[in-house]
C-alpha cells in the first residue's frame, strides 16, 4: 500500500527575490500473508513455505519511506541573471516492520539520520554582442 503528501509553498519578497519550498513524503509497505508455488500450467498450489525467520519475523515484509525537503532562495540581480541558494534534505528508511499508523510511521522517519546537502548556482547573461560593440567603439 502506497501514500504519499506534498507540501509546497513560495513566498515572493520583492520582484527580484523569492523563496520556494516543497516537502514530500513517500511510505510505501508490503506485509506478506501466504505464499504458493507458480506452476508450469500458471495456476497456484499450496506451499510449505512460510517466510518466517525461527523467531517469527518476515522475511520479506518491507516498510520504505522518503522523507524530502528542498528550498530554493532566488536572487534575480539583473535581467537574465539570477543566484540560487538551495537546501536539501533527504531521508531514506527501509525497514522490515510494517507499522500500520501513519503518524508513528512518520515520526520514526523523522528520527532517522538524513542527508544534507547545500548548493550555490550563478548565471549571469552576459550580451556578446553589446560587450564586442563596445570593444570595437574603442579602437
């Protein structure tokens, strides 16, 4: 069973400077209930197979979640031209227990380490034409 939440938001301060912000969670679960063989005609028989360990536990359950966090600060300094300041963080959690509450799901997430990561990005439009004129206007 899949869910997944998405939060976005911005916040524009000036016509030339503005901060985006999306968060997303994503909890995908398999829990197994029985097993069977495929046989060569396609059609199912039992098995003896259980996909326990000695103590009890699936082998084969899994609980994953992602857990991301971007924000973007933009600076447009000049027409065509902007730096961007970003901050990402991502949490990544695969487990074998399944839990079955959303909310305990998502706070055992959240207690997990994440990875941060931060970025710097400058384009500057710089008009070729307008700079080679102006050498040219100089000779």
């Amino acid at each position: 069973m899949d869910h997944g939440a998405q939060l976005e938001g911005s916040y524009t301060f000036t016509n030339t400077l503005s901060l985006n912000a999306d968060v997303r969670h994503y909890w995908s679960r398999a829990q197994y209930v029985e097993y069977h063989e495929l046989l060569l005609d396609g059609k199912l028989a039992a098995t003896g197979y259980n996909g326990r360990y000695e103590d009890g536990t699936s082998k084969h359950d899994v609980d994953f979640d992602a857990f991301t966090v971007d924000v973007w600060l933009r600076w447009n300094f000049a027409p065509g031209s902007e730096i961007t300041l970003g901050w990402k963080d991502n949490i990544f959690v695969r487990e074998g227990i399944v839990r079955q509450d959303y909310f305990e799901n998502l706070d055992n997430t959240w207690r997990s380490p994440g990875i941060n990561s931060f970025s710097l990005k400058a384009i500057w439009f710089l008009d070729a034409g307008s700079v080679l004129s102006k050498r040219r206007a100089r000779r």
